[in-house]
C-alpha cells in the first residue's frame, strides 16, 4: 500500500526543486534533458512495436467483437544493443507517449502493460517475483517457481494486462545451465500461447544466444537491433551536438568543421560508440560552459567532463592527445609495461 503523498509545502522534492530552480543553469539543463533525440532506428521501433500492439488485439473469433477474451495468441519483441544505446529510453518513450499504454506505471490503471527492470543476477523464481511486484503484489513466503510463475500469471488476467515489458533481460539467462535456458523458454512460450501474453524483451546483445536457443521461441519474436555508432550514424551525433547546444544558446565550436574534422570520431570513440552516453557527456559539457559563463561549447569542455567522469590522465584522454584512437575508453587503468632490470655494469679489471 503506498503512503498518502505529502502536501506540496511539506513534500521535499517539491522544496528542494524549488530551491535548485533559483538558478539558471538548472532550469536550462533541466529543459535539456527532457529532450529526446529521435533518430532512425525509433522509427524502426515504432513501427516494429505498432505492428506487435496490432498482433496483440487481433481477433480469434471475427464474428465477435474485440475483446480481452477474444484475442489471439501472443507474440513478442526483442529489442537488443549494446550498454548505453538508449534501448531504454526509446521504449518508455513509446510506453509514456501512446495513449493506451501510457499510465503503465500504475498497476491499477487501464493500460495493459507491465514493465520490469529485471535485477542482476536473475533466476526464474526471481524474474516472477519482479513481475508480482510490478503488478503491486507481493509474495511475502517462499514459493518454488512454477506457483510464482502461475500467481503472477493469474495476477495478469486479474488486472486485465496482456503486455509484459522485460528489461536488462539478459540478466536472467546470462551463465545458466541449458536446463534453466529451455525452463526459462518454455515459461516464455507457456505465457505468449496459452495466455495470450505479448512480450517485449529488451537487453544487450548476449541475449540473442538465448531467443536462439529454442526455435519455437525465435519463431515468435521480431529482433530489433540498435546499433553501435560508427560512421553511418557520425551525422546523427552531430545533429544531436547542434541540437542540444542551440537549446543551451550556445555556439557549438568543436563540431565537425575543416579545423575538426574528427570531433565527432573522438566523441563516439570516448562512449564507447553508445549514443546514449553521447549525449550524457554532451549534456555535461553544456553543463560545464554554463558554470563558467562560456558562450561556446568548444572541445576542451568535453575533455574537461570526460577527464572528471572517467579520472583518466590528459595522456589518454580522447579529446587531448593524437592518438586517441589506441585509447581504450572502457579501461581505467591500462597496464604498463615494465622495462627489464638493467643489466649489471661490468667492473674493469685492474
């Protein structure tokens, strides 16, 4: 049961957001990270996902009218990218905008989709506690996994939901037997055919072994696939650069140009080729030129956030040195190579 919501003069978010919007600089940041940088692979994602929504609702009986109890059997999604893409943000983007799933946070609203954040590490028993939970139960004793898996089951037809989002799912097939992987698919597949469920799987590209695993289950799903950046999506980061530098007034100078012509290259390479994190450290240069009343966003400030969020020396920082493209932005620390003791000095005889 969730507590009464405090009154807005006694709420501390509530005052503590009044506090912090004193300042300019929050309020533009603030407007800033609330853009979404649409590209396109949402595009991709929106008409995958209309097209599941539309398999989700089509009729079993035509001679019937569309209902809860009149729909066909369940099909699924799989959206996979490597850490930082934005599979997240793209998929509650789509939840949060359509306007029968929007409200799915709240369990006792009319939308019909549940989503999970699976949690690391992750068992089966585990993944149908999560989904009890979501669905604003909880399971308060130990059960084997197949009851959890059935009351959750049951708990969806209850409320009326027939859409599961998982995300991060690779956390529960991630170093399994391949007696858990076909446990696990055979659960996926009980609930997509005998109820009906509609599943969206989201997670990094370690989770196609597993939709691979069992042809019955591959049949079933659509993969969507965001991929890392390289140079067919550079026009894509420098769209997003000018984008989120005009919202901030401020010139962007580090951009590709004839002065810097692989800016652009540095930055993908220094996220480790993730927009996602692209336009994190783009946010905390913005960040950065508003705390020092700069009316440019020049390279020295993304090296400025880069060397503040990694602790990386200005030796490997990508935006400093000439050779950032030997820099391995996923390491914080690189081994050196240790020189062999020298050789001993010979004395002169007498």
């Amino acid at each position: 049961m969730n507590p009464e919501a405090p009154a807005p003069e006694t709420d501390p978010v509530t005052r503590l957001h009044a506090a912090a919007s004193l300042s300019q600089e929050f309020t533009i940041m603030e407007q800033i990270k609330a853009k979404f940088m649409r590209t396109q692979r949402d595009d991709t994602l929106v008409a995958a996902m209309d097209a599941l929504l539309a398999a989700a609702v089509e009729r079993d009986d035509v001679s019937r009218p569309p209902s809860f109890e009149n729909r066909g059997r369940g099909s699924g999604l799989v959206l996979i990218g490597p850490t930082g893409v934005g599979k997240s943000k793209s998929l509650e983007r789509y939840f949060a905008r359509h306007p029968v799933l929007k409200e799915f946070q709240n369990p006792a609203s009319a939308s019909p989709l549940v989503s999970v954040s699976v949690p690391s590490p992750c068992t089966s028993m585990q993944l149908a506690r999560s989904l009890l939970v979501a669905t604003g139960y909880r399971v308060e004793r130990d059960l084997p996994s197949h009851r959890l898996w059935e009351m959750a089951l049951d708990r969806l037809q209850l409320l009326r939901k027939f859409i599961i989002h998982f995300d991060e799912m690779q956390h529960v097939v991630h170093n399994v037997s391949d007696k858990d992987l076909q446990q696990m698919a055979d659960t996926l597949k009980n609930a997509m055919y005998n109820r009906r469920i509609t599943l969206i799987l989201s997670g990094v590209p370690t989770l196609a072994p597993f939709i691979q695993f069992d042809a019955q289950l591959f049949r079933r799903m659509t993969i969507v696939a965001f991929e890392a950046l390289g140079p067919q999506s550079f026009t894509n980061v420098l769209r997003m650069l000018r984008d989120y530098a005009g919202a901030a007034q401020l010139e962007l100078v580090a951009g590709d140009t004839e002065e810097t012509p692989d800016f652009v290259p540095r930055l993908s390479h220094a996220v480790l080729n993730a927009f996602g994190y692209a336009i994190v450290l783009t946010q905390l240069a913005i960040e950065h030129a508003l705390q020092t009343n700069s009316e440019t966003l020049p390279r020295e400030h993304f090296a400025t956030v880069f060397a503040r969020k990694t602790a990386f020396a200005a030796d490997r920082n990508p935006f400093l040195v000439d050779h950032w493209h030997e820099i391995d932005c996923a390491k914080m620390f690189e081994k050196a190579e240790i020189a062999a003791p020298p050789a001993p000095a010979r004395r002169r005889a007498k």
